[in-house]
C-alpha cells in the first residue's frame, strides 16, 4: 500500500510518501510546500493545492494520513492552518483518494509505543523505522512521514481492515 502523509500548515507542508510491504516501510520521497511570509493568504492556499496534488497525482497513493487539528490558543493561525487542511482535503477528493485523520495521541502510540513521547522520540523513531541515515528536515516532513507510519500500522489492524469492508 502506498500512503502520503501530511502534516498540515500554510507556511510549510511537511509529506512524506510510504510503501507498506509485510511490516515494513520503504520510504518513497519526502519533502515539503512551502510558501512565503507575507505573501497574499488566497495564493499561499494555492501553492498548497497545487502543491500537493501535483505528489498526488505523481504517486497516486492509495490512502492520505492527516493530522486531526484541534483548537488552538492563537485562533489566527489555527484558522490558516484549517483553511491549508480544507485545500488539501480538496485535492485528495479530486484524486478520489480517501483520507484517514489521526491525533497526535494516535501518531505516537503508533510510532513510539508511548503516546506521552516527545517530539525528538517521534522523529528518531520515525528516522529508524524508514532505515533514514538522518531525520528529515524540516521538522514537518519528518511529521508527515509519521502520519503515513501511523495509517501502516491502522490500515492493517482487523478493525481498520473491518472497517474498510463496510464502505
């Protein structure tokens, strides 16, 4: 199964494309969009579509793993970041790819083994389980790839496979 990971955002969006094969994964690429500061939001949203639904329709992925976002303390960003994660939702409905969102609870457990893990456990671990020399960078890139780590580990779980069936 190939998975593409997201770690949503309107600065930088961290992706990160996985091959599932028998418990293990076999990294595919990795990378970022990134748009600049201070540039019009409406075009920001734009690099971001375009962005993205150019690795969609390069790697024509069988699922996308998102992070589920929840309120944050500064509303403005917390808007940006939901208004980035809608045009991505867009572009993997127009490549009739289905999404499958998990917390930052869900992507430790999955990664680590501990859902307390920091952030620097996250990354080695994520590092280790795709035989990288070095942890992506940036740092969203390195999240993203988590995020398709977490839907390996869901996707062949009974229950997700159960669930699958019944769609």
């Amino acid at each position: 199964m190939v998975i593409l990971g997201i770690d949503p955002g309107y600065a930088i969006v961290g992706y990160g494309i996985i091959r599932t094969e028998r418990g293990r994964y076999v990294p595919l690429e990795h990378g970022a969009v990134v748009t600049k500061a201070g540039q019009d939001f409406n075009r920001r949203l734009e690099i971001v579509y375009d962005g993205i639904a150019e690795v969609l329709q390069k790697w024509r992925p069988e699922a996308v793993s998102i992070e589920k976002l929840f309120f944050q303390n500064n509303q403005k960003t917390a808007i940006g970041v939901a208004e980035a994660r809608g045009v991505i939702l867009l572009a993997a409905q127009k490549a009739r790819v289905p999404v499958f969102e998990y917390t930052p609870l869900q992507v430790k457990l999955a990664v680590t083994g501990y859902g307390q893990a920091q952030k620097p456990q996250v990354m080695e671990m994520t590092r280790r389980l795709l035989c990288l020399k070095e942890v992506p960078k940036p740092d969203d890139t390195a999240d993203a790839l988590a995020m398709a780590i977490c839907h390996g580990q869901a996707a062949g779980s009974s229950l997700r496979q159960a669930m699958l069936r019944r769609r």
